[in-house]
C-alpha cells in the first residue's frame, strides 16, 4: 500500500516551492538561503510559501505529515486478526515507497540532512513520530499482556532500526539497487524476532521452563537444590 500523495495531485504552486529550495540549498547552502530567496525563484509571495509550509525546515521534508496520516489510518483498519508485527511491518513500508517513489530528491534530501544539523534534529522528530505511531498500536493489541507496554515500546525501537538502517543504506548508494527488498530482509528479521508464538500468545505470557525433582523426605535441603540447579544446567 502505497502514501495517497503523488507528485501529479500536488498543487503545481507547492511543487514550484519545493524546487526552489532544492535549487537554492544546493547552489548556496541550506543556511545562506531565506524564505525570501525561495519565493523569489519560484515566482510567488511569502504567504503562498507558509501556506504550504509553516517553516524553512518543513520544505525539506514535505510528504510525512501524509505518510504519518496513511500509516494512522492504515493500522487503525487493522483486524484483530492481523499480526500485529506484520501489521507495523507494513505501516512502515509506507514510509519506504515515500521515499521511493523519488529517488533523486530523497538522496538530496539525506545529503542535506547530513550537512545540517538542525536539519538532522528535525529528521530525528520525524522518526520520533512514526515509532509513537507503531508504539501507539502495538500497545493497543499487546493491553492484556503483563509486558505489553515494554513490548510494544522495544519492538515499534526495533521496527524503525530495521527500516531506517536499510534505507540509509540505500540512500548512501545514491538510490542504487531495489530499496523495498533491502527494507523487506530488515523487517523479516525484527517480524520473526518479536512476533510472539501463538500457543503463548493465547495465554497472554510467556513460556518458562518446569524442572520436577522427585527426592526422599530425608533428603537434605542443600542436595535438593544441587539436583535442581544440576538440571537446570543441563536443560
């Protein structure tokens, strides 16, 4: 399931905005080019430029309030049926195709990011808002467990690591190679890690060892806990 936006809906005053700056940040530097110098390029007034974008920092990354709003609505359509680590799997391929859907830009873009900082501090407010977006419905399907909040938090961690290592990974290449198969070993591997067994699932915990010693009544004490931790060792 790929984001709702695409480049032939947005509004042509938006993409005109968009590759201004792009054009700007590249020929000057992020920090040397102003809103002002924006508008100019792209031929419009500044309050066009807020319209769409409430600030500098906000035209660099203009599709994730969409993507964050496609991730929301696709998991709050889930079944209780669905795997909930399949589920937030797929969510996060949404980010991916974003990302995917624009190879050049998106390369620029980390390039950008990479060189300032501030950008780098956005980015990581970003990210910080689609793991709560994971986080949030994990701990919605995992509420009857005992660990569910820790659950939920670790395993939405371990889903935005996977993808964002794959991806990095791509965009440092230059958008070389197929993103999606990159971020879908990633994700297979943190699904099969966190996705719990569904005899232990049933029962909302997880599965321990039992360790049954059959002894004397005469039996010291100290022999019996030898015998136990004797079979722990060995199980």
């Amino acid at each position: 399931m790929g984001t709702t936006s695409t480049n032939s809906a947005k509004p042509a005053m938006r993409d005109s905005l968009i590759a201004a700056a792009f054009q700007l940040f590249l020929e000057r530097g992020y920090e040397q080019t102003t809103v002002d110098d924006i508008v100019t390029l792209a031929g419009v007034g500044r309050r066009s430029f807020f319209r769409y974008f409430p600030s500098k920092e906000d035209v660099v990354f203009p599709d994730h309030e969409q993507c964050l709003d496609d991730m929301t609505r696709f998991l709050a359509a889930s079944a209780d049926s669905d795997d909930p680590m399949a589920r937030v799997c797929d969510a996060a391929r949404l980010v991916l195709r974003m990302y995917a859907e624009n190879p050049t830009f998106s390369v620029q873009r980390y390039r950008l990011t990479r060189e300032v900082t501030g950008l780098r501090t956005y980015e990581l407010s970003v990210v910080w808002r689609y793991e709560k977006t994971l986080g949030d419905y994990l701990r919605t399907r995992w509420a009857d467990r005992r660990d569910g909040t820790l659950r939920a938090n670790v395993a939405a961690a371990a889903v935005v690591a996977a993808h964002n290592h794959a991806l990095r990974h791509w965009l440092r290449s230059g958008g070389e190679g197929d993103a999606l198969a990159e971020v879908d070993r990633a994700l297979e591997f943190v699904r099969a890690t966190w996705s719990p067994d569904p005899a232990t699932e049933a029962a909302g915990e997880p599965s321990e060892d039992v360790v049954v010693v059959i002894t004397k009544r005469s039996t010291p004490m100290w022999r019996v806990v030898r015998e136990v931790e004797s079979s722990l060792g060995e199980s």
